[in-house]
C-alpha cells in the first residue's frame, strides 16, 4: 500500500510540473534568460523557450518585445525582473501576427 501511494504522489508530481515551451500565442513557464534594452526604450526578452513557434515574427527568432510605446512597459520589465531575481518561471502572451513579437501581458508562474 504504501508502495502504491508513493507512486501516485512521484505521478502526481511529475504531472503537476507544465512543461516550458512557447506556442502560437505564449510562451509558458518559461525561464526569461536574456533582457535587453535599447537606448530608445525597447525591450528584448530571451526565454527557455523556442520563440520561433510564436504567431508573429520574432527578432532573431530567439526574442519577444517591449516596445517603447507600450504603456505597461515599466510594470510588465519589473515583473520580468522579478523572475529572474526570484527563480520563477512566466507565461508570456504576445499579440498574434504583430511584426516584432509585441508582448501583450505577462503572468508571474508560482
């Protein structure tokens, strides 16, 4: 019995950890490994995953992107800092077919 227990907690773990990966809409529970601005104020984001699956064209196929105009941009660069400060993963939603892989919000993975 107990043999069995434990090995539903080690299945039940297993499941419970979502892979890292991006697709057409997200990136999600991905690691951010490189931020990068620019003088004029864009943001590119690196991530754990594969950017060239997203629904738009990714610069370099490795970012997504903070323009400068976005008005959640300083919000939405601290919760990315906070990722990489805390070890927390994020999902990232970008806005489908946009010519730089706009970032549309960010969520904060526990």
């Amino acid at each position: 019995m107990k043999k069995y227990l434990l090995s539903l907690i080690l299945v039940g773990g297993m499941f419970s950890n979502a892979q890292a990966d991006c697709s057409p809409d997200a990136c999600s529970n991905v690691e951010v490994t490189k931020l990068y601005v620019t003088s004029y104020g864009r943001i590119y984001i690196g991530t754990s995953g594969d950017e060239s699956k997203l629904d738009c064209i990714s610069p370099a196929n490795v970012y997504v992107t903070i323009p400068n105009s976005s008005e959640g941009k300083e919000a939405m660069y601290s919760a990315l800092l906070a990722t990489q400060t805390t070890n927390k993963k994020a999902t990232i939603r970008i806005v489908n077919n946009s010519s730089i892989c706009e970032v549309a919000y960010v969520v904060i993975e526990p």
